[in-house]
C-alpha cells in the first residue's frame, strides 16, 4: 500500500462526502486506502459515507477525542508507507497526492510534507509555518517575511520548486511510516492546533527534513471544520501554550506575558473601531467579544489547563 488517506471528521458531513470524493477523482495512480475517524458526529456522517463509499475504513468514536487522538487511532492501523492527513475542508485538485507522493520517493530525507492550500478562488493560502518563537510574537509575521523571506517564507513568494521549511499547515500532511516510527505519533496533549508543528519539530531534532511542494495544489475552505467561535480560539491559545512550555521552558513566562499584552493591544484596538463606528460595525463587534473573553479566560487562570 503507498498511501493511508485518513480523514478525522466531526460534524462535517457535506464537507466530508466532498472530500472523499474529490479523493476518488483525482488519485489515480498509486495504491491506497482510506480512514475515515469521527468524533461522535451526530449529524448523520458516518452513516452518509457508509452509504455512498462503502470501501471507506470506519473509526467511530463516542465522543470528541480532538485531532491527535483520533489520527493516531488510525495511524496504528495504516498499510501505507505514507499517511496523508486530510481535513474535511479541503478538496484535491488532480495529481496533488501523486505530487506529494512523487516528492517522498525521490527524497528519502523527508519525514514530512505539503502542498500549496487554496482559497475557493483559487488564491493562495498560507501552507507553511515557521516554529514559533519570541521573535514571532514580537514582530508581524507578515514583517518578518518580508524582510526575511528565506527564514520566514510565505504565500507572498512565488516558488516554483520544492523548498526546505519549518513545519506545515495540517489541511494536508504527507508524512513518511518510517519517520513516525523514529519520533512517534502524533501528541495527544494537544486537542486541535498545534499538533502538526510539533510533530515536525521533533522530526526535524531528529534528522528528518519538512517539505513545502508547491506543485500539489489542495483547495482549502479555511476554518470551515473548526470554526472562529470563542471556543475555538481558546483551543488553539491552550494549544499555543503548552507548545511553549514543552519546547521553551525557560522563556515560557516571558512568552505568557508577551502574548496576553498582545491580546490587550488587540482588545483596546478593537474597542476604539466599536466606539469610533457606534457599535453598529459586526465584524468588530464579534472581535471585541471574543477578545473580552480571551483576557476573561486568562485572568480566570484557565491558560494553565
């Protein structure tokens, strides 16, 4: 078997049929299987995918165990030399796995590897991530690869060739059996973000090198599986925080403060644009809200969860 495709789902039903079938359209020329993993959906998925692709490997869940958890149940059971994960929010264009799977075989150095996401209209999205560090906190990211885009690169710089970076957006993720019996699963401390950055953090501590394939192509309808809710963003800051304080222990209380002067910053931002616009703006609305309940959150001490 080349390839294991594993799909974790919850809640995504018409994203999720999409998925797979753009799966079934566009791989045509390596071997290879199917999970699917859901997290306790309640919305009819496992049963709507049973019916339409019953070839479809099922891992039903009773409840959310969040996305290492439920990859790694998968990525125990796998055939393929190669795990793909893919979000339910994404869409392969033709040869997009082929170009991952080209890429893998031909550089036996690469534990890890993705493609260029796109939006609906087919722009470019971010698909690389750099491991973060005071210096990214400090400074806009945007900044910083502009001004130093071979340590920092980004959707701004056209590569037309395969480059070396950091880490990889996890909408979709090939990466090699050999490298994760090197360095292990997934780590299920985190429940949704982060995850796959620190995967390849440990790839990389142990030889193994990530990769950025700009010639496979993967739509990428952005948060659409996870949403922006206050929910949510508190995943990802809990998520960002245990980050730190594995890999940077010493600087972990700098960082803490670092971070929640910057969501100050952001909150007093944002309610001078709902005094100036009289509170009739939505969009700043929802982000003071969520802001409020952010700063709420950390004074609560819940960042040490």
């Amino acid at each position: 078997m080349d390839v294991s495709i594993i799909i974790v789902n919850w809640n995504t039903k018409r994203l999720l049929l999409d998925c797979i079938c753009s799966i079934y359209e566009t791989v045509k020329n390596i071997s290879f299987e199917i999970w699917l993993v859901d997290n306790a959906s309640t919305d009819g998925s496992v049963e709507a995918v049973k019916q339409n692709y019953p070839d479809v490997k099922i891992i039903r869940n009773n409840k959310n165990l969040g996305f290492a958890a439920a990859n790694n149940k998968a990525l125990k059971k796998m055939r393929g030399r190669y795990a793909l994960l893919l979000n339910t929010d994404t869409v392969l264009t033709k040869g997009a796995v082929e170009n991952l799977y080209d890429f893998m075989e031909n550089n036996n150095d690469a534990g890890m590897a993705c493609g260029q996401l796109l939006n609906q209209d087919g722009s470019k999205q971010n698909s690389i991530a750099n491991f973060p560090g005071i210096l990214s906190l400090l400074c806009n990211e945007s900044l910083l690869q502009i001004l130093f885009p071979e340590k920092f690169p980004g959707k701004r710089r056209e590569y037309k060739k395969s480059v070396e970076v950091d880490s990889c957006i996890g909408a979709c993720l090939m990466v090699r059996k050999k490298a994760m019996d090197d360095v292990g699963l997934l780590d299920e401390n985190y429940f949704f973000f982060f995850e796959e950055t620190d995967w390849a953090y440990r790839m990389k501590q142990a030889g193994w090198r990530i990769y950025f394939v700009p010639l496979a192509k993967i739509f990428h309808f952005q948060g659409q599986s996870v949403g922006h809710n206050v929910k949510s963003r508190i995943m990802f800051y809990r998520s960002r925080y245990f980050y730190f304080k594995k890999w940077h222990k010493n600087s972990y209380p700098l960082i803490r403060l670092i971070i929640f002067v910057r969501l100050l910053i952001n909150a007093g931002l944002n309610f001078v644009g709902f005094v100036a616009t009289l509170g009739m703006h939505a969009g700043i609305r929802k982000k003071l809200s969520v802001c409020t309940s952010l700063i709420l959150w950390h004074l609560g001490g819940y960042a040490e969860d």
